[in-house]
C-alpha cells in the first residue's frame, strides 16, 4: 500500500463516537469484548470476576419507535450470584435518587418467578455514573459512594448485602484523578469522559484494558446504523432537556402539564416523560 492510499483510507476513517452515549455504551460492554467489561466491572466494585453472564437480549440494531429507552444499559450475572446492573445517567432531575432505586428493585424483583422461593433472589448491585453532580451529596468529596441499608444507631449493621447501589459522579472522578492517576477505575471514569484525550494516551500504555476498549471503540464507531442511533440518542436527550429547562424557566405546575403535553403529542415514551417531568405514570395517562 502506498503512502498515498494509506493517507486516503485514513480520511475515511470517521469520528470515534463517545462511549457516555448510552447506545455506544451498550455496544461496546454488552456487545463487544467480554474481557473489557469484566474489567471494567472489577475496577469498579474491586471484586474479582470469575464467571460473567451478559445480558444481549435488546437489539441494538431495533429503531422501532415504541423501544422502551428506559432499559438499562448493561445487565450481568457476576460469579453466578450476583445481579449487577450499569448506567450511564447523562442528564439530572429532581426524582433521579428515585428512579435508581426504583430500577435497582426492577432487576432484584425479576429473579423471582412464581412459585419459586425467597433463595432464588441474588444479591443485586446497580452502579450508576452520572454525567453531572449531585446536589444532595455536595459535602461528599470523594466520586465512588456505595449505598445500603443500615440500622440508624448501629451505622456498620447491614439489613442485607442483597442491596447495593453503587454512584459515580464523573466530574467529582476526573479531579479526583489528578491526586491518584494509578487508580483504575478512575482510569475507566477518564476513558467515559473523553477516550482521545492525552492523558487517556497515558493511560493506555499501562493498562491494555483500557487500550482494549479504545480499539473495539474505534472499531464500531465505523458502524454507519450505529451512528445513527448514538445520534439518534443524542437529539432526543438534547430536546428533552430543552423542554425541562422551558418548564424550569416557567417555573409552574402549568409549565410541567405543558411539557408533558407536549412529550405525548411528540409520542415519547411514558417512562422518559415521568423521568423528565417527575409526574407519575397516572397523573401522564390522565393528561394523554
């Protein structure tokens, strides 16, 4: 190959898309090299992964207008007991504290058919990673928190291991990153953010994980139907963040009734209106 051609076939190259958009996310740790994501799982909970079950059931290559978007993005048996669920959560809200939960109950729920017994139900971890801060945990310093359910007085007194629900916040990681670069998953948290910025370059020449997940990356970013659908993605949570802000702009309940109108005759799903507007599944159907 000349030095011409090689230069040609370089340009055509298209730009890598960006693993924080929920539809590259899911195509590069659910559909890509089961080795990244069981990395990246270790490096988040500190476990050791021996067996890894991933859950491929939603076709991303599916543009049916009527795809539930609130599915989670990843979805994993670990070890053969333990359910573990990530999302990538792009933008805010006032009831986004609810709805983790809310989703972390749906996966622990599911484990249990009808008939069968309490022992069937598995531990079940949901790790979140937010695009933005969270304003009630402000005087939290540290990025990483990990949530369960303990006795008020007796603060090391589990309820039970069953629940676990694991936030990161992405700008609380990157400048936690500055003082504690060896830290791989705030390795992983600076590849989320931006995979070709320098420092990411750095990173890469020491962990082959990472540099694993940046070549796959690339690879599907040459997926013209996954193009479309990670910009797809993209517009709807730009329009629906304009609606909120118009709402928040008004700063009336009239507003909200107003944008959820307007979220119905757009025809969006029920459960992205409830997550944008925080009205109930009711309160949505009585205006549909």
């Amino acid at each position: 190959m000349t030095k011409k051609q090689i230069t040609e076939e370089t340009k055509e190259q298209k730009q890598i898309l960006q693993p924080k958009n929920d539809v590259v996310f899911q195509a590069l740790f659910t559909r890509g090299k089961e080795s990244i994501t069981k990395a990246l799982i270790e490096d988040i909970l500190n476990i050791k992964v021996h067996s890894l079950e991933l859950d491929k059931s939603k076709d991303l290559l599916n543009e049916n207008t009527e795809d539930k978007n609130g599915r989670l993005d990843l979805r994993a048996v670990i070890n053969d007991n333990i359910e573990c669920d990530i999302e990538i959560q792009l933008s805010s809200h006032e009831k986004m504290l609810e709805r983790f939960l809310y989703y972390w109950a749906k996966v622990y729920a599911a484990n249990l058919q009808i008939g069968d017994k309490y022992s069937c139900l598995k531990k079940t971890i949901s790790i979140i990673i937010l695009d933005d801060e969270i304003e009630d945990f402000k005087e939290i310093t540290k990025s990483h928190t990990k949530w369960q359910i303990r006795e008020e007085e007796y603060l090391k007194k589990i309820l039970t291991p069953y629940l676990q629900i694991d936030i990161i916040e992405l700008p609380k990681a990157i400048k936690e990153y500055e003082k504690n670069k060896q830290n791989e998953m705030l390795q992983w948290m600076m590849f989320l953010e931006n995979p070709e910025n320098k420092e990411v370059a750095n990173i890469m020449k020491n962990n082959e994980n990472i540099k694993e997940a940046k070549d796959e990356l690339e690879k599907i970013s040459q997926d013209d139907i996954l193009r479309r659908m990670a910009l797809k993605a993209e517009l709807e949570r730009m329009d629906q963040e304009q609606l909120m802000y118009e709402a928040r702009r008004d700063g009336k309940a009239e507003g909200i009734l107003e944008i959820a109108k307007k979220m119905l005759k757009e025809k969006m799903q029920i459960d992205i209106i409830e997550k944008f507007t925080g009205l109930t599944k009711e309160e949505i159907m009585q205006i549909k």
